[in-house]
C-alpha cells in the first residue's frame, strides 16, 4: 500500500516539473512576443494633453523616498497636480512631503492629510482624502514606492484618448534590492509574477489590472463606485479593472516599465509579504492560483527525485528542471524585461521557488493576511474584514 502511495505521488509530482518547464520555455517567446509586438504598435496620443492629477499615497518612510517622490514631480507633462495623502498627521514622511511641496510650489504639489476610514484597505483609505484635493478630472495612481521617468505621465495617460479605454496601466518590476531577502522578493516579482503578467497579456489567457500604476477619468471611477466601493477587498485593482470591464469598457495594458523599490526591513516581512502576494493572486483568481501548481517545476522536480531515492533518472529530471527553469527566467529577465539587477540575483532562484511552494500552501490554509503590519481576515469574496468582525459572523 504503501510502495502504490509513493508511486503514485511519484508520478504526480513529475507533471509539474514537465508543465512548468514547457510553460518557462512559452514565457521566454512571450517575451519576445512583447517586445516586438510593441516595437512596431503605433502609440496612441491626445492632440491636446489633459490637465492630470496624480494621486500618492504615503505611508511612512521609505527607501529612496526623495527620489521616488520628487520623479513624480518633473514629468515632462504640460499641466499636472501631486497630490501627497497621509492619514496620521505624525507620519514620519511629511517633513519630507513640505519640504518637495516647498521645491515645486503649491500649484504642483498638494499635501493632503485626513484619517479616512470608508474600509479596511488602507492605501484606498488613504486614497480618498487625496481624492478630495484632486483638481482635474485624469486621474493617475501611483504607488509611494514607484521610481518614475519623465515620459511616464504622458505614456500612461496616451491610450485615455481612445474612448473604449476605461483604464491604462503600466507594468513594473522591482529594482533596489540590497539584501539577501530583498533580492528574493524582486525575484518574486520579476522572474514570478511580472513574467506570469507577460504571459498572460501576450496569450490572452486572463485579463488583469495593475493598481501600482493606473490612469483613468474620475467619471470611469464614479460610475464603477467609486474609491469607497473598493476598500474592503484586498486586490482593489483587479477589483476596480473587473468592474471596469463590466462597463464594456478595457484596461490598456501599456508596454512600458516603471521601477518599484524594494524595502523590506527583515526575513519576517519577506516572508510575510510572500503570502501577502500569494493570498492577494488568490483572492482574484482562486482557480488560476491553484493551477499553478501545475507549473511549478523545481520543488516538484526535486519531490520526484527523493521519490526516487535520488537515482539517475530522478537527478535527471531535476538537473533537466533546474536549467530549464534558470535559462528561462534569465531570458525572460534580460530580453523581456531589461532587468540587469535580477540576472545577477538568479542564484536566489531555486531557494525562492521552493519557499513559494510552502507560501502557496499557505495562501489556500491562512485565513488571516498582514498588510502594513495590520492583521486582517480574508474572506471568500476577496474582502478584508477585521479579526474582531470576523468573529461576530
């Protein structure tokens, strides 16, 4: 009974390995895809640029801070307004919020505080009070810790032109990862998810919404409810790009990059954050996220050759799953996303894959999420409810 059991979970475990090495492999001519797809599309644009508001929200001190935040304030753009939001009037940034609102000037930039609380998720939360200072009618989201170049603002506002575009994000990948579990985390998202998100926009095999860096009409917003119909649910912005698509509106996927700083302050908050990430893919795509077991090919790889006592053809089958995996990840690193900083982490990357089966397990068990070192419950829906409401139900 028990030699059937180990065979049979021998041979399970090998469809992995064989799928996520064919899906590495698929990713690669994605990328390639990509790149040349793009390289010939013709950009959209307004003969007329529209006034923008752009809306960051902070939260604390951050790595590279200055830097992130003063990008946002020299964009090559005709008319534009920053708006800084906060929630505690003794956060530790706004010295540094007056000090570029002293640079740039009151006309460019607006530092708003407000201890908002429509719902649970914070960032919406703290995205409402900014709201409230925002003069025009574009709208651009944009996280605390994106490094932005002076193209961005009209690259992303470009494709509100066509009227069957209800938003435009564009993709990011992370950059400035120092230490060892910082280079796992840009890993995380460089070579896992951003090539997932590659993937996906090339083959047409999902449809997404990236909240770190969005553009829409304030009256897209309205009539989809608003920030205040999005701040119970965890994945807000594939929340906000699904009711979009309800409109019969699209989200415009724009082909360029902007840098997400990576901060993590120790071990705990990485791995915390990896079933942050994990939880956050499940709540909007539970069937999905579970199919990704299927292509995950390392830790299955090695399952199978300790099934197989570490004979030929299980090393075999692990040696021929590792490189795979490797030459994969650095192509799609290096071709698709012109990403120097992880091509030099990849030694990282049979450690990240192996801890990213443990936290996968543990998005489908774990009830309870952190974000910003608050718990919180998830619910079925994809909502964040408090630990103390979730027991009164």
């Amino acid at each position: 009974m028990v030699h059937s059991l180990g065979h049979i979970l021998q041979w399970l475990s090998i469809i992995p390995a064989i799928g996520g090495s064919i899906y590495g492999i698929l990713c690669v001519l994605a990328s390639i895809r990509f790149r040349k797809r793009h390289s010939r599309r013709k950009k959209p644009s307004f003969e007329s640029w529209p006034p923008v508001t752009i809306l960051k929200p902070i939260h604390g001190l951050e790595k590279n801070q200055r830097e992130n935040l003063r990008s946002t304030c020299i964009q090559d753009y005709p008319e534009f307004q920053v708006v800084f939001s906060v929630q505690d009037p003794d956060d530790a940034a706004i010295p540094l919020l007056k000090e570029i609102q002293r640079e740039f000037g009151e006309a460019r930039v607006t530092v708003a505080f407000g201890n908002h609380r429509e719902g649970t998720n914070g960032k919406i939360n703290n995205m409402i009070g900014g709201l409230q200072h925002a003069r025009h009618d574009v709208l651009v989201i944009s996280d605390s810790d994106v490094l932005l170049r002076p193209d961005y603002l009209k690259t992303i506002v470009a494709p509100l032109s066509d009227p069957k575009v209800g938003c435009a994000c564009t993709l990011y990948k992370a950059a400035g990862a120092a230490r060892w579990f910082e280079r796992m985390e840009l890993l995380t998202l460089n070579a896992d998810f951003m090539t997932n998100v590659l993937f996906a926009h090339v083959s047409g095999a999902s449809k997404f919404c990236l909240g770190a860096s969005a553009a829409l009409h304030r009256s897209t917003l309205e009539r989809i409810g608003g920030l205040e119909g999005l701040s119970d649910y965890l994945v807000e912005d594939y929340e906000m790009g699904r009711r979009i698509w309800s409109m019969g509106k699209e989200v415009a996927i724009v082909p360029y990059f902007v840098d997400t700083i990576v901060d993590l302050k120790s071990p705990s908050q990485w791995w915390d954050h990896q079933v942050y990430w994990d939880q956050n893919t499940r709540a909007a795509r539970p069937v999905a996220f579970f199919a990704t077991a299927l292509i995950r090919s390392v830790p299955f790889a090695l399952l199978f050759a300790a099934f197989r006592m570490c004979d030929v053809i299980g090393l075999s089958v692990l040696a021929a799953a590792a490189i795979t995996r490797l030459a994969s990840a650095a192509a799609v690193l290096g071709w698709g996303l012109r990403d120097r900083e992880g091509l030099r982490s990849l030694g990282l990357l049979f450690f990240r894959d192996i801890a990213s089966l443990a936290t996968w397990i543990l998005a489908f068990t774990k009830r309870t999420t952190i974000w910003r070192g608050n718990s919180f419950v998830l619910t079925r829906d994809g909502r964040l409810v408090s630990p103390a409401s979730a027991a009164n139900h």
